[in-house]
C-alpha cells in the first residue's frame, strides 16, 4: 500500500491545519482583555519599533525553522487576523463602501461595480478597507504567514461564487457584502455580479490572499473617461446577440427587454430583432457605455424581421416555367425546382452554391430560360467546359436553334453573336470591346470562384458586364476556398448595394488589422452572421448529405472537350487516320488496324484539353478525385503535370508491383491533404478501394464498358456515403465520337439485364452523338462489329495497342497513308489480329 498522499488529502489536511492555527489564535486572543483597535496596533507598533523581526512558528514542512519567543514579549501575543470574523460587526476603519441602489433606474450606479476596459468611471470609496497591522517589529509572531489561493466562477445566471480554503479575515469580507450567500452543501460563498467589483477590491487588500478574476471580467483598474464596449451580432435570422462586458444599467436594460435570453455557456445576452430598435436606443443613453450596431448591409436583407421575427424563412414562391421547354422542366429533382424558385423570388440575381454533383448547370439554364425574353445571354466559364455548355443548351433547350449558339473559340471572335454565348474567363478580356455599348441582360458565371481577386485582368473584365445586367447567376461549389475576402467580389456581382466599399466588409468579417503597411483583411470574424446575410439576400447553398434520397447512386456527366491547340503534326495524323476509315474500302483486319490508329492518335489529340479540364478541377476546390487513362503517353503527362503543380498525386498502372498497390491505395484513403490518384483503366479497374473520393474523371474511354463500370466501382463501393460523380471527356472529331455511341449502346444492354445500375444515354448530360452522316454511320458499325466479336482476344487487342503506342514514338514526322508503315510492323499488327 503506498504512504503517497492524494491531492485531495493534501488539501485537506492543509485546511485543517489553518483551521486550528485559527481556533488557537483566538484563544490566545480571549485571554488578553484589551480590545484590538488600530490605534492599538499603531502603538504596539512604536513600542517595538526596536524589537526584532518576529519569526513564524514551525509547520509541517521540513525546510520551516521555529524561533522561540522572548520572555519580554511572552504576555503581549500578537493581533490575530481572525478576530475580525468573530467580532458581532466590522471596526469603523473596516467598513465597506455602502452601494446605493439608482432610484431613476432601479439598478446600481455603473461606476460602484466592476467593467475590464469598459469606461466605467472608477470613484474612491471614503472608507478604508480594514488591513492587518504592521508587525515587522512587534516581536515573534506566533501564527505562520500562510498564502491563500482561491478563484471565481460562475454560479447561476446573474450570480458568482468563490472556490477558496478558509481564511478568517477573507470570511469577514464575504459577511459584509450586501448579496452573500452561504451554501451549507458545498461550504462555498456566492454573491451578486452587481457586488464583483467590491468584493475583488476587499479580498486584494488582504495579504497572503489571491483571487483568480472570473472568466471575462479579469482586471480591476478602470481609467476615468474610458468606455464600456460592446458589438451586436446575428446569431439566427430571427435573434442578435450583444458581446459586452459587466456594467450594471446595461443588465438593467437587458432585464426590461421582453425576448431577453441568457446563455450560461457564452455568458452573452440574446434578444429578438423586433426588439433590436429600443435596445439601441435604451444603451445609447449610457454615456459610459459604446455599442456597435449592426452592420446596414444586416437592417437591408432582415428588414422584414425587425418589425416582426419569425424564426422560419417565408416559404418561396413556386415560378411559372410554363414558358420553358418541357424536356427541361421535367427533369428537374424536387430541389433543382426549389433553386429556379429561389432565384425568380431573388429576382434573377444570385449565388448558386450547390456541392458538385448537384446540378447547377440545368438549373443556370431553367432559370437563363425563365428569363428568355431579356436575352442575349453571356455565359463565362472556365475554358476546358466550353463546349459541355453548348452541348448542354442543346440537350435541355431544344427551342434554341443549334446556330444561336455561339462558342467564342479565339480573341478575334465575336462576343454577340448569337443569342446564347459562351467565352472562357481567359478570352473574355481579349474579345473586341463592343459588348459594353450594348449589355447582356442575362449574365451566367460559372465558377464564380475565379473572379476572387478583384486586381486579376479576369475580374476587371467581368464586372462592368455584371454591373450592366438585370439577371445575374453565379455558379460555384467553393465560393471561397480560404476566407471571407475572397466572396467580396462575388457579393458585390450579385447585390453591390450591401456592402459598397471592401472596407467596411473586411472590417466586419475578415478580421481587419492595421499593420505599419496598410489594413490586413486575410482573417475573418463574425461568420454565422455572414453566412445567415448571404443566405438571406443572394446565396443558397445545398450538400449532397442534405439531397442525397433524391439523388442516384452515380451520377455519370458527358464533358465535351475541344482539340484546338494541338499540333500539325497531330492534327495532320488524326485526320488522315478519319479519313482512311471514311474510305470503308478495307478487309477486317485492316478495319481493325485503321481504327486501332485512330485510337491512338485520338489520346495524343486529347492530352492538352485533359491537362486544362484536371486543372481547373483543382483551382475548383476538389480535394480528392480519380483520374482514369489508357494510354502511356497521357499518363506521363497527366504525371509531369501534377508534379509541375507540386500536387500529392499516386499512381498505379500496370508496371506497378502488386506489394505497392495496397500502399499506394492506403497514402491516398488516409491523406489529409488534396491528392489525385491516376490510374490505368485496364491495371487499375479492380481489386483497389479509394472510396475516400467521390469524383471520377475518364480522361480516355475504352471500347468495353464492363471495364468502365468496375473502374467507377472503385469509388462507389462499400464505405462510399456520398453520391458519385462520373465524368467522361469526349473530344468531337476523334474517335470518341465513334466510341461513345457504342459505350452508349452496351450500357443500355447491361442495365436492361440488371449488370449495371444506370442507363449512360438517359443520365449523362449531354446530346446524342449519333450523326446522320452516312460516312460516320459506317465507321460507327466498324467500330461495333471490330470490337464486338464474341472471338476476339481482349488481351491480344490491348497489347496491339501498347505496341503501337510504343512503336510509333520512333516516327518523327507524320505519313500521309498511316497503312504504308514497314513490312515488320504490319506483320506485327496482322498476327494479332489474325489470332
């Protein structure tokens, strides 16, 4: 059994200690008849002015050393500090200053009680708080100089109490403040918040005796003329909260109020909005007392509630789409509905904020549609999705002729067009000016994220064009990647009448410092208040977790991608390679080696726009995703670029050892940090689990859709909480548009047997790809009938396709007739396809 003590019995037996020094002080006190007044102590003090310093008697503690008194001072013991707890009331120089109560008010005066930095006005008491004698020369003392450590805490709303051993001169004080309050159960003195400041001024006059100030209220010292402060805030859209320190007519107000609330936990006072107006005006009266009110951006978007709260948002009207086109308002899910409503009840004008996967871009085109009749439309958008816009209008607007639209590919282009136009943010301050003379009235900004930086030449160009339109609609997932300032230009697109100058935002909630080199806005303050301002005035915002009943387990998403860009050489072979498959003059196995070409040269054509789309993937915010390919080539370049960016990326294809895959795999479930993982479509498509994504990106297709469906199963798998976005990237003009209408045809087939779990053709958005060209009909059923033969070797096809790939990095300079290559290579083809 170990003799080590317990904190507790330590304390313990401590207090016990100081209470029988206590008792036997008074003891030694009753036996001497003379009364203990300080004039006694002044002349007990001159009479052994001489003496020497009295030392303290022993305690339990083994460096302590005991003097024994001297026999002339034996019959003269010395004051006991605790005579004044058994007095019936305190001496005439112990009496503490008297609180009078404020009759106008009916609360104490403000400048008897405590406030830290508060501008309360700190007045001198008459009185003088009772103080031990000096006894540094009335002989050995016989009683130790004992120190006592206590502290304040909260006890009830309006109420404090102090946790501290015993002390018989600190219980004196507690007895005379006029709210004291003894509780027998837990021995501990609680008090009013009114009597804080008198009580801390008492305990610090006692030697020995330190009391730790209660939370929030630390530092006694009030300079005169300095003010009480304090800031109201939003805290729900229906209730304010005020952050002040102590002051006794500011409580007196808050107690008047009828919806007063008061948190324990915050130790903050809350009030109904209806209530806002006379608050103000009741705490502007106390002159000791400097509020800041709520900003005018708040009283604008709440106007409504401060005449009469409700604690639920009005119900949104439901807008008359009849006008629209059918084939879009029937698809949209119950909450894509709520948005278009949302934006018509805001006027056109808002921040559409759903997390990805939600269907922002439908409901950017419902609601441009709804307003048909101020176009022309601009849509802004970031290059690499360009023409998914277009394909998009085409798909869910069928009444806007294919021709209206106009997708500005090059500076020189025209802005106006048609009337529905889409530029990329880059080109959108190249294009020839003449689009400010004659405004938009319908303005889309997809990714609105982009315009964070109002000094950027992207953001220049598009605020004149948001200033001039009637109905605006920003698009973003991640509206601010890193703080608050980054939303300013995006609030001031949608609604520039709440906060006109960044100052006066950045003072409110980024947190502005003045540093030696100007205002510093990278904090942020006050954001439930933000967040409740932009959801009332512009912004609706919807996670997958709050829609997911209404949504499909995977959502799979066509993103039309252009070739332009690529190189002569580039160009010129995928040209070739179309043409010569338009010919039809070829027996099977040369159907099978011109498409095997034209797949190849079809990655190469793709690897730009695939670097521009997995880009602007990251600049949008996303954290983790999965990027599959085929081929070498695209994946050392999707590699080099990564690790150009400095981005945390893994990669498996299929020269990675079996031993580094589950690592590889568990670096990327487990990182805390962004990270892509780019994977083979043939080595990657099974075995793995990297549901810690919920995005997969196809940068190539492959022929056979059993193959892409367990590569979308990598992430949609068990563990999976989120639903699944699928992209894919099809490029017009290369073999993807051949591709893709038979991926579209198989996949039909598997759902219609239960093998896969949606139809590509009804959930992808994008148009039919099939053509009426009767040239790219048969190159279509070339396709199918190569890759659909029940005898062909999947594996002997794959490693054609490698070979190719390799072989042809040994060709500097295009052929014109891509069937002319050597005897040796040709053979090479033939054997596999023969087999």
């Amino acid at each position: 059994m170990s003799n080590t003590l317990t904190p507790e019995q330590k304390r313990k037996i401590e207090e016990n200690r100081l209470k029988a020094l206590a008792r036997r002080a008074e003891r030694l006190a009753q036996g001497n008849p003379q009364p203990l007044q300080n004039d006694l102590f002044s002349s007990k003090q001159q009479q052994h002015a001489s003496s020497p310093t009295p030392q303290p008697r022993p305690t339990a503690g083994p460096s302590k050393k005991y003097t024994p008194p001297l026999p002339s001072h034996r019959n003269n013991p010395q004051p006991s500090t605790s005579r004044t707890a058994t007095t019936s009331g305190p001496s005439a120089s112990s009496k503490p200053p008297e609180v009078k109560p404020d009759a106008s008010k009916g609360t104490f005066k403000a400048n008897s009680f405590y406030g830290q930095n508060q501008g309360l006005t700190a007045q001198p008491s008459d009185k003088k708080t009772p103080k031990p004698p000096d006894t540094s020369s009335a002989g050995p003392a016989k009683k130790p100089t004992v120190s006592v450590r206590g502290k304040c805490v909260p006890h009830t709303e309006e109420r404090f109490r102090v946790e501290v051993g015993y002390h018989a001169e600190l219980i004196a004080v507690f007895k005379n403040i006029p709210s004291r309050n003894y509780d027998p159960v837990t021995k501990m003195w609680n008090f009013s918040l009114e009597h804080y400041k008198l009580l801390m001024e008492e305990a610090a006059a006692i030697p020995f005796v330190t009391l730790k100030a209660l939370e929030g209220m630390e530092g006694l010292e009030i300079s005169p003329g300095a003010m009480v402060k304090g800031k109201c805030t939003l805290i729900s859209r229906s209730r304010l909260e005020v952050d002040i320190g102590y002051h006794a007519d500011v409580i007196g107000i808050f107690k008047q109020m009828p919806s007063k609330n008061y948190d324990m936990k915050t130790r903050k006072w809350s009030f109904l909005l209806e209530d806002y107006g006379r608050l103000l005006e009741a705490l502007n009266d106390i002159s000791a007392v400097e509020i800041e009110p709520l900003p005018r951006a708040v009283l604008q978007a709440f106007s409504s509630q401060f005449e009469q709260s409700h604690s639920k948002a009005a119900e949104v009207p439901e807008a008359d789409l009849s006008a629209v086109d059918s084939t879009l308002t029937r698809s949209l899910m119950p909450f894509q509905q709520y948005g278009v409503n949302f934006a018509v009840s805001r006027e056109g004008r808002l921040l559409l904020a759903d997390d990805m996967g939600l269907g922002k871009t439908v409901q950017a085109i419902c609601i441009a549609a709804y307003y048909r009749k101020e176009w022309p439309l601009l849509i802004v958008t970031p290059s690499s999705v360009r023409f998914t816009w277009a394909e998009a209008f085409r798909r869910w607007l069928p009444s806007v002729a294919a021709d209206r639209i106009n997708v500005v590919v090059k500076g020189k282009d025209s802005l106006r067009s048609g009337l529905v136009n889409i530029v990329s943010y880059d080109l959108l301050g190249k294009v020839d000016k003449q689009h400010l003379a004659n405004p938009f009235g319908v303005l889309i900004m997809d990714e609105s994220h982009f315009l964070k930086n109002i000094k950027t030449a992207r953001c220049k160009a598009a605020l004149p064009l948001l200033k001039a339109a009637k109905r605006v609609v920003l698009l973003s997932g991640t509206p601010a990647m890193s703080r608050p300032a980054e939303l300013y230009t995006q609030i001031l697109a949608v609604r520039p009448t709440l906060f006109p100058r960044f100052h006066d935002f950045g003072a409110r909630y980024c947190d502005a410092k003045q540093l030696p080199w100007g205002w510093d806005y990278s904090g942020s303050s006050n954001l439930t208040e933000l967040k409740l301002l932009l959801e009332e005035s512009l912004m609706l915002r919807r996670l997958k977790s709050e829609v997911l009943s209404q949504l499909p387990a995977k959502q799979r998403k066509v993103v039309t991608v252009t070739t332009d860009g690529i190189n002569a050489r580039t160009k010129a072979a995928l040209s070739a390679a179309a043409k010569e498959l338009a010919n039809g003059r070829h027996n099977k196995m040369q159907e099978k080696e011109a498409l095997l070409v034209f797949f190849n040269h079809t990655a190469e054509a793709k690897i730009r726009a695939i670097m521009e789309y997995i880009s602007d993937m990251l600049e949008c915010g996303r954290e983790k995703f999965l990027v599959f390919a085929h081929h070498k080539k695209v994946l050392d370049s999707i590699s080099k670029e990564l690790t150009d960016k400095g981005v945390n990326y893994i990669r498996i294809d299929g020269s990675t050892p079996s031993a580094e895959r589950q690592q590889l795999c568990e670096r990327f479930q487990f990182t805390h940090q962004s990270c892509v993982a780019l994977l083979s479509i043939t080595a990657a498509n099974m075995g793995l689990t990297l549901h810690a994504a919920d995005l997969v990106v196809f940068a190539e297709l492959f022929w056979n859709p059993g193959i892409l469906i367990q590569a979308e199963d990598r992430v949609h798998r068990i563990g999976q909480t989120s639903c699944v976005d699928i992209h894919y990237l099809v490029a017009k003009g290369t073999a993807d548009d051949y591709l893709w209408p038979m991926i579209q045809e198989k996949m039909n087939v598997l759902e219609q047997v239960g093998l896969s779990e949606s139809n590509i053709s009804d959930k992808a958005e994008c148009s039919s790809f099939h053509s009426k060209d009767p040239k790219q009909q048969t190159i279509t059923e070339m396709f199918q009938r190569s890759f659909s033969e029940e005898d062909m070797d999947e594996s002997v096809l794959l490693e054609a396709v490698n070979d190719w790939e390799d072989s042809e990095h040994t060709n500097s300079r295009p052929q014109e007739n891509h069937f002319s290559a050597s005897p040796s290579k040709k053979r090479r083809i033939e054997d596999y396809f023969s087999k």
